[in-house]
C-alpha cells in the first residue's frame, strides 16, 4: 500500500471519529429529549455548543496552526479530542453534557480544518479533489456504519455507550498517528516570514478571494444544518418512525453516499469543480423540499427521500471543499482553514439554533410517547433560499496562484 494511501486512510479514520462524534446527537435527539425533558431550544442548543467552540478554537488556532509541524499538531488535537469525548460517556446530566461536548467541539473545530490542511499539502491540486473525496468519504462511513452502530449501542445500553466507543476508537487511531502520519513541515515559513496575528487576519480577511471563500463556506453551511439537527425528531413524531428505525436513515444514506462521494470528487477533477457543485447545488432542493413536508408514509418511501437527500447533499460537499482549498496559498493554507472551519462551525451552530427558534412542538399523533414539530417546512423554505445563494457566491471564488 502506497504511503499517500496509508496517510488518506489513517486521516479518514480520524475524520470519521470528528463526524460520528458530532453527529451521534442528532439521532439521539429524540431520547436525549425524553430522558433530560429538553425542549427542542435546548436540543439546539446543545447541538450548537459543539459547533461554537469547535468555531471558536478554529478562529484561535488560525494564529500558530502554520507555525507548526502538521504531525505535532495533529496528534495534540487528536489526543484533546479523544479525552473529551469520553468526558462526554460520563455526563450525568444536561448541563454536564452541555460543557463535555463544549470540550470535544473545541478540539474537534481544529480537527476537521487540519485534515484538510495535510490532505492539500500532501496531494497536487489536479487530484486534490479525488484525495478529498476519499477522506470526505469519512462522513458516509460515519453516516453508514457509525451512527447506526452508536444508535445500536445505545439501544443496547445507553446514550453512553456511542462515546465510549468513540473515545476507545480515539485512542487507537492516536497510536496510528504517531506511528505512520510522516513529518510535514515544507509549508513553515522562516522566523524572519512568520506573520503576525494582524498580518494572518490581513491575509484572509483583507483580500477578496479568501474572503468569499469564508461567505461560500457560511452560506452553504447555513443552507444545510438549518434542517439535519432535527431529521430525527421529525422522522418520529411527524412521520411515524419508531427510534429504532432510525438507523435505517443513515444505513441507507450513508450506504449510498460511500460510492457517490469517491465518484463525485472524480467527476469534480474531470468536469470542473464549480459545474459539479452547481448541479448537485441544484439537485438537492427537490428532496431538501420534500424531507421537510413529509407526512406519514411508509417506511421504504421515507428512506428514499432521504436517500436521495444525502447523495445530493454530499455532492455539494466534496467540490465545494476542494474550490475553498484553492482560494489562498499553501504556505497560508492551515490558518485560512482553521478560520473556515471556525465560520464552518458558527454557521452550523447558529443555523441549528435558527431552526430551533423556528419549530415548536405538539403531541405527535403517529408516534406514541412522541412529540411532532411545528413549523419544520419554513426551515425547509430557508435552507432553500441560502443553497441558492451558494451556488451565485461559488461563481466569484478565484483559484489562488500556486495553490
């Protein structure tokens, strides 16, 4: 096995922890809900906390991150991340939760934007968007395997359980770090060019093609996280699924998604990145639509809207992902992503909180011992509008000379 391949597999191990961790709570929002007696602001909330810090210890690392060897700071933050997430297994209470996931957001934030980083230093841009493809391939194994397998776990013992698991999964892919992540340090500048916090904050935000990069990232985000916090609780109270059956939704999804997103990265090296982006960008609004005004249906017909959902859904990601490595220079690369991960963190946050203020409840009528949502279509009707506004921002990003 090629070094570049082992390097893409032990990372997209890394990223899958990030992801299931992150998104195990969604699923388990419906049982976190019954067992703290949350309300669904209090559910957003304590999914947006993750992505708070997580935006918030990105804006920070901006000003070292490209100060460092990429190894050294990898396996710091992997090792921050690991410890706090199985802080998370041992929360005895809502508000206890609230700061341990505080905790592995703040590294997680880090995390995703130093992946990408090692991913763009380490692959050619003319097959960078297949190398991000292959890692973002993370976000189906974690949609197909992990979640489902951490609702399995929590079925079988407790909402616990998924972040135990997670924590002992950590500890394991640390080890892989130190032994087979090479040394990279090609992107350090000399002491005489390291720049300053200002400069960095000039570099980014003074210039035109980093600064829509960082609108691109916040309006797409805004566009996709209004609606998935609260696929699960819609799916029980309004659509009739049992919280068993919810593991169906991301077996199916991210089954899907496993093939399409490899393939979509090829087609993104191939065909142009912004063309992909824009049909998939376009594509999405049909089951985005859909997946907010479902009624009660059968259970295979729900699994295909939201099937399709996630295959186009993901088709925006991976293109999307490789323009915004493009928009700044290699030796800038780590802070500018940090700070898109920052902004990629606080959008989803304050988009989840968004939908939160949007949608009430009422005893569900198809789920017994369930709440159905209010008002979950005019959060459909929004994300429509910023997916729309994303592909008009795709068209004004620049590739960066050198990138």
């Amino acid at each position: 096995m090629s070094k570049e391949r082992i390097l893409l597999l032990i990372l997209s191990a890394a990223l899958f922890t990030h992801i299931m961790d992150f998104m195990i709570v969604m699923p388990l929002g419906p049982q976190l809900m019954r067992l703290f007696d949350i309300s669904p602001q209090q559910f957003s909330f304590l999914v947006s906390s993750y992505s708070f810090t997580a935006g918030g210890s990105g804006f920070i690392a901006a000003f070292f991150i490209d100060r460092f060897d990429r190894k050294s700071t990898l396996a710091f933050v992997y090792i921050g991340f690991t410890l706090g997430t199985l802080a998370c297994a041992f929360a005895p209470t809502y508000e206890i939760l609230l700061i341990t996931r505080c905790t592995a957001g703040a590294f997680g934030g880090i995390l995703g934007a130093l992946v990408l980083s090692i991913v763009s230093d380490a692959i050619p841009l003319e097959r960078r968007a297949a190398g991000i493809g292959f890692v973002m391939a993370s976000f189906s194994a974690a949609s197909v395997f992990g979640v489902p397998f951490g609702l399995y776990l929590a079925t079988l013992f407790s909402w616990h359980a998924p972040f135990l698991f997670l924590g002992g999964l950590g500890v394991v892919i640390s080890v892989l770090v130190f032994i087979f992540i090479p040394s990279m340090r090609a992107h350090i500048a000399s002491e005489a060019d390291k720049p300053s916090p200002l400069e960095i904050i000039k570099r980014i935000f003074g210039r035109r093609n980093p600064l829509m990069g960082l609108l691109f990232t916040s309006i797409l985000m805004l566009g996709h996280f209004t609606i998935i916090p609260f696929i699960a609780p819609y799916m029980v109270g309004n659509v009739g699924f049992t919280e068993q059956e919810l593991t169906y939704i991301y077996l199916v999804g991210g089954g899907l998604t496993i093939f399409s997103s490899p393939m979509v990265g090829r087609f993104a090296d191939s065909h142009g990145r912004l063309k992909i982006f824009t049909i998939f960008g376009i594509l999405v609004m049909v089951p985005l639509l859909a997946i907010t005004h479902l009624p009660p249906i059968p259970l295979w017909q729900a699994l295909v809207v939201s099937g399709i959902f996630f295959i186009f859904a993901n088709g925006r990601i991976v293109p999307s992902t490789t323009m915004v490595t493009s928009v700044i220079k290699p030796e800038n690369r780590g802070s500018f992503m940090s700070i898109r991960s920052s902004i990629q963190q606080i959008s989803s946050g304050l988009a989840a909180m968004l939908g939160g203020f949007i949608i009430s409840e009422k005893p569900s009528t198809v789920t017994e011992n369930a709440k159905a949502l209010v008002g979950y279509e005019y959060v459909g009707y929004i994300a429509i509008a910023f997916s729309i506004g994303a592909i008009f921002v795709a068209r004004l990003l620049r590739v960066e000379k050198g990138a």
